[in-house]
C-alpha cells in the first residue's frame, strides 16, 4: 500500500506574523511529532511548490489575486484587521495552495494512499473576492476545483474547524458537484455557518452546516457524524474528499470552546477515512487550517494522520 504523503517545505515558516495565533511554531510543532511519531516510517514527506496562478485562479478571480500579490509586495502589513502579512507571505501562499493541488494530483494518480498539508496561511475564510481570517487564498476549494480537473465528478469538503468555513461555502454555493458541510461553535466568527444556509440553484441541498453548542465534546460531535454527516456524504456519493482539518475545536485552544480531544479528533477523522475508503478509493486529501494551542494543535494532527495511515 502507498504511504500518506505530508506535503510541508519550510517557506511556511517565513510567513511571518509575530505573536499572532497563527504563527511558525504551529507548523514546528507538528513536524517534531510527526517525524517522532511511531508510524513516521508510514510518511511520505514532499516538497510542494508553488501553484501556478492559473490553479489560484480555480477560485479566486485573476484581479483579486494580482492585487493581493501588489499589497504583499508593496509592505503592506494585514490584508485586513485579521491577517496579517509580511513580503514573504506571497511564496507561502501560492506555496499552500501548491500544496493541495499536488497532494489531489498525487492521490488521484495512486501515487500516495492519501496526503496531509501541513501548510500555512490556513484558508477556509478566504471568499473569492476577499482575503480574512488568517487566510489569503482557500487552500480546500481549490484543491476540490483540482480534484474536479483531474476527472472527479463530485466532490466533498468536510471542514471540522471551530469556525464557519465561510469562504468554501462561497465558492460552491450554487455548485452541484461540491457538497460542503461544516461543524463549527455557533455565534462565533465569522458569523455565518446556519442550518438555513443550504445551498442554491442548481447547488441547493448539497451545503450543510452542523454549528454546535460550547462544550459539545466528542460525544455531540461523533453522534452528528454518525447521524447527520455520514449519511449525507453517502448519500451524496462524492469522488474525492478534501478535509477542511482545522483543530481548534480541541479542549485547550484558546479561541473558542467545543471541548473536543484528541481521541475525539481521530474520532471524526477514522469515520471520514472509512466511508472514503467505502465509497471513493480511499482519496482524501487534508489540509491544515486553525489549531492554537500547540501542543494539542501537534497531538491531534498526529491522531489525524494516524488515521490516515489505517
């Protein structure tokens, strides 16, 4: 069996932003426990490159990237009262998204069993149009838009992150071929995320968002997967998934609070993997979004890709 790729190059690391929540050592820490790990033999590590802008340009328009590129260089310090930036932002941007686009190719292809991105900015809240909440550009909505190129006619992201995926849910809202659903804390940013919010046009009924209460804890969370999304992704049959693997729900994190733990993390993602490896062959690409505290943020990507391996 091939191994799971982890696509990481250490121009993540220069995407520099202080003290911020979303800092380097996020991604050092998790490359010490990975590389530590018992099952580090089981790991494929690649280097991504930088995508092309054509790839980018799968979700966010030409103009928006360009002017994105022109703010980074010119100095500017945050994108907006969130993300902030430094001129080395641009390379570890293009670089995450370089990252997902190979890691579906190299799945797709059967040259890895399935991968993980540990890449930084994260990007689920990037909209087309707009840059926000630690993200520049949607690393999962443009790998789903790859993984759609590359021959897969449907595909699913399941994003597990404390918040809202609001820019994923932007970029396929009236899309037939992406069913997108969400677990995120209600009431908490960016604001969006309702059950009401279902999809439209020709995409209606294949959004779905789970928002739950503080302190719902693995037992809500792996009751919803068994009763709501499981079913749902079955029913939906997709080809392909991405998983949005945020891990800021975890118990520690600072930033929010659904009380969620590491076994809870493996949880989730051993359902994920099992239903891919029921319905499409096993091709799951993931890849990193929040996760605060660093030592749980290490410990339960390390259960993540444990589950990968299985």
């Amino acid at each position: 069996m091939n191994k799971t790729a982890i696509f990481y190059n250490p121009v993540f690391l220069e995407h520099n932003t202080g003290g911020h929540p979303e800092n380097a050592d996020r991604l050092k820490s998790i490359v010490d426990k990975l590389k530590s790990s018992s099952f580090a033999k089981g790991l494929e590590w690649i280097i991504p490159q930088p995508a092309l802008i054509s790839t980018i340009e799968l979700v966010h328009p030409v103009e928006h990237i360009r002017s994105i590129e022109e703010r980074i260089k010119d100095g500017v310090a945050y994108l907006d009262a969130d993300t902030i930036v430094c001129p080395a932002s641009w390379e570890a941007a293009i670089t995450a998204v370089g990252a997902i686009d190979q890691a579906v190719a190299g799945v797709m292809t059967g040259k890895f069993k399935n991968a993980f991105c540990a890449v930084r900015p994260p990007g689920h809240h990037a909209e087309p149009n707009k840059s926000m909440g630690f993200c520049i550009f949607n690393n999962a909505a443009i790998g789903a838009k790859a993984a759609i190129g590359q021959g897969a006619s449907r595909v699913a992201i399941v994003d597990f992150d404390v918040h809202h995926g609001n820019g994923t849910q932007a970029a396929f809202y009236d899309d037939p071929s992406l069913f997108f659903v969400s677990t995120h804390q209600e009431f908490i940013y960016p604001g969006t995320g309702h059950e009401s919010e279902t999809g439209a046009k020709k995409g209606a009924g294949t959004n779905m968002n789970v928002p739950l209460q503080a302190g719902a804890g693995d037992a809500a969370f792996l009751s919803v997967f068994d009763e709501t999304i499981i079913p749902a992704l079955r029913k939906f049959a997709p080809e392909f998934i991405i998983i949005s693997a945020g891990f800021d729900a975890h118990e520690a994190d600072p930033l929010a609070g659904l009380s969620l733990t590491t076994t809870g993390f493996a949880g989730i993602t051993g359902k994920i993997i099992e239903l891919a490896n029921e319905i499409c062959e096993g091709r799951v690409a993931s890849t990193l979004e929040g996760g605060y505290n660093l030592s749980a943020l290490a410990d339960s990507v390390k259960a993540h890709v444990g589950e990968m391996l299985k």
